[in-house]
C-alpha cells in the first residue's frame, strides 16, 4: 500500500509541470513590487524592465520634476532578476537586483538642497513719517536634508513602483521675529539726537555729534556689522587725515572705549574723549555719544541692529 502512494505521488509531479518549466511566475510572486504571479516570463520580463526605467517623480511645495535612474547612475540587472524571479516559491517578494551608485545619488542629493532650499527672511523694520519704527515679519526657511533625501532615493531604486517622492526637509525659523527684534536706532542729523527704541517704544534718547558740512553723516537705512571693545584708531584714506599715526586704546582715544562700525562706508557710532562737541556737527562723518552712552549702547546692540540716519 506504501508503495502505490509513493508511484501515485511521482505520476502526479511528473504530469504537473513546475512553474519555471513552464516559463512562467509563480502565483501570487511581487517581483520590486509588481504583481507578476503566473505571468509567462517573456512578459514579467518586458513589464519590469518598463516599469523600473520609467522615471522617479518629485514633488516640492508646487516645484515637479522628473529623474530617469540611469542618470542616477542606477541600472538594473534583469537577468538576475528574472532568474531569483522564476525560481521563487508561491507567494514569494522577490526584491529587484539593482547596480547603483551611492555616490552620485548623494550628489544628487546635496545638488536639491542647494536647489530646493529656502534660507529664513529675518523680521525688519521701516520708519513712519513721525520716525518712529514699524516691524515687519520674517519668513521661515527650508532646508533640504540632503542624508536623508539620499536615502529616500536609494529605496525608491530598489523599486520598480514609483510613487510621488518628496525631499526631506525641516522649517528653518528666522533667527530675528518682531518678539526678539531688539533696538531700533534712529539718529537725527539736524537735530544731532539719536533715539533708540526696543522694537517700537521709544527707549533712551542721547545727544550725538554728527558730521560736519564738508564730511556729513550719510543718510540712510544702515545696519551695525561691526563691533568693537577698546578699538584701534586707525587713519583713514581721506585729506583731513594725511600725516596722522594710529592710535592705540586707552585715554585719549578718538573712538572712546566702544565702536559699532556701520555698513555705510567708514562711518560707526562710538565713544569720544571729546564731550564738548556733543550736540554739534562737529565729526567726520561718524556718530559721536559721551562715552558711557556709547557703553550702554554696545550692550544693547548686535550685528545687524538697523541703524536709520535721517535729517531732521
């Protein structure tokens, strides 16, 4: 009886031949994702070559494009493939047999950052006609995470799916908001005063000296970049200045013990030894205060505090 059973046995295998006999995908077998079970392999072998070079699609805040994998340096290999493919068990996920190229999907990569990222637009201020400050807000920024975006690429081109894909990204807050905006200086040329302001109330007011006729103070919107403890006076390329040697820190100093340089050219608030012009046109250019004003003021400003030089 054991015998018969075992003969039956062999006779029914022999009459059912073997999916891959037969040239075709086992049931119910995904080859990357592609439902190809029982499909004749000359069409399981067309439909993943299609659909693998097919091109991957982005997406990115109203920005579309597409990337062909070859120009990612990504290819696959249909015939190893095909062969783990036909040879899978019913049921099987077969994963594509793909030859990428890291490296230059990580190029790819850093190339949409430097593409795709948005930097943050810092809050700002303007003046109204009575010269008092008015701030406006910034704007957050993107920053593309080109490790991570890499990654993403890489299982997209283990697939032969292509879905929607989105760079990986982070909101970038602006370093400046109206919360944090800090002083606002307002100096008057005509009537050598400067006000300074915490964001839009009006904080202290000191007398300044401003420049004389021949070498006035710039009107303008000006912002501090740069900050200085103890500075050097140092001549500067102009006539008034021929023949002078420069001057270390200490007493006597043109500049006092503080200077916040502007980005108008060569012109900066800062200290001076010299109280008596305080209320006067009296300098070269540059915005004089008493020397503990000048102080209180380096506390208080930073690199890129807006400094407005208007002609009243």
């Amino acid at each position: 009886m054991l015998v018969a059973l075992v003969l039956a046995a062999a006779v029914s295998a022999a009459a059912a031949p073997s999916a891959q006999r037969s040239g075709s995908v086992p049931l119910r077998v995904k080859v990357g994702g592609l439902r190809l079970g029982g499909m004749p392999s000359e069409k399981a072998r067309a439909a993943i070559a299609y659909a693998y070079n097919r091109p991957l699609r982005f997406v990115f805040y109203g920005k579309r494009w597409r990337v062909r994998p070859a120009a990612l340096g990504t290819s696959l290999d249909l015939r190893g493939t095909m062969k783990a493919a036909l040879n899978a068990k019913a049921g099987q996920n077969v994963p594509l047999q793909v030859k990428s190229d890291s490296g230059r999907v990580a190029q790819y990569a850093r190339w949409l950052e430097s593409w795709l990222s948005v930097e943050p637009q810092n809050a700002t201020a303007t003046l109204t006609s009575r010269l008092t400050p008015v701030l406006h807000a910034g704007k957050p920024g993107l920053q593309v995470r080109a490790g991570r975006t890499a990654l993403k690429l890489e299982a997209a081109l283990r697939t032969a799916n292509r879905t929607l894909l989105r760079p990986s990204a982070k909101t970038v807050p602006a370093a400046m908001t109206r919360a944090n905006f800090g002083p606002v200086v307002v100096i008057h040329r005509g009537s050598n005063k400067m006000d300074v302001f915490k964001g839009t109330k009006l904080w202290r007011t000191f007398g300044v000296a401003t420049g004389q006729s021949i070498y006035p103070t710039p009107l303008g919107n000006w912002h501090v970049v740069d900050m200085q403890r103890n500075p050097w006076w140092r001549p500067p390329d102009s006539p008034w200045a021929q023949g002078l040697k420069p001057i270390p820190p200490g007493p006597g100093n043109p500049l006092g013990t503080r200077w916040m340089g502007l980005d108008a050219a060569g012109v900066g608030m800062h200290g001076t030894p010299d109280d008596a012009s305080i209320g006067y046109s009296a300098s070269h250019g540059c915005i004089r205060m008493h020397i503990p004003d000048a102080e209180w003021l380096f506390n208080q400003v930073r690199l890129g505090t807006p400094v407005f030089i208007v002609s009243a």
